[in-house]
C-alpha cells in the first residue's frame, strides 16, 4: 500500500506536523487498540516508516512526540514493538530526540521491559515525563 491510502487508516494513531520547517511525528498510543490491529501490524510498521521518511522531507532530522495518556495493556503489542524498533532500525540515525508524555507507572514499566531492545544511542534520546 501507499503512503497515501495508510495514511486515510492510521493518521488518528501516526500523524506529522510541520513546525517551523521541522518534522514531528506525533504518536497517540490510547487511539492504537492493539487487539483490531492484529493481522495488520507490518501494514501499520509500513504506515510509521513511511511517516517517520515524510518527516524527513520537512527536516533532516525529526522528532517524535509520543502521548501515552489513559494507555493500557489493549495499547500494547511486544510483537508490535519489535516489528517497529526491526524496521525503524534501518534508518540513519535521524531521530533528534523523542518525547513521552504522560507516563505512568504502567507505562513506565513497559519502557523498562522494552528498553534492553532499543539501540544505546537512541536511548539517550528518549525523555519521559
């Protein structure tokens, strides 16, 4: 599929924001119900990479803004994750930085989990709040 056509089904999750000629890719993980994307999830890895390349249009390098407000376990795939961190992988280093916004400890719990499978440079990129 095309960036245009995923981008009609998962821009509510994924979408990008053009500030002052800088990509910002803007995750909203309470809008991603992990269980209804079962059988979809390299269609919805495709959809983040081709963001995360857009957002390269705009900038050399971006930032990702993720929202974890009122997530819970439904938000949350370790299968997903790995697909995502696999594929984003193959990307230079272009992540400026990554911001993630109301973390709770359940959240905050999920991020020790997954933390041992994140690059070290990436990982010191990452600021919870």
């Amino acid at each position: 599929m095309n960036y245009t056509t995923l981008k009609e089904k998962y821009d509510y999750v994924v979408n990008i924001k053009n500030i002052n000629n800088y990509g910002n890719l803007c995750i909203y993980a309470e809008r991603l119900n992990t269980r209804l994307l079962k059988g979809y999830y390299q269609e919805f890895v495709d959809y983040v990479y081709l963001s995360c390349l857009e957002c390269l249009k705009i900038s050399k390098t971006y930032t990702v803004h993720l929202y974890l407000e009122n997530v819970t376990n439904k938000n949350f795939s370790f299968t997903l994750f790995k697909k995502l961190n696999k594929k984003l992988n193959t990307l230079e280093d272009v992540l400026d930085v990554c911001y993630v916004y109301d973390a709770s400890t359940i959240t905050k719990n999920i991020f020790k989990l997954i933390l041992p499978f994140i690059d070290k440079t990436t990982k010191q990129k990452i600021f919870i709040f």
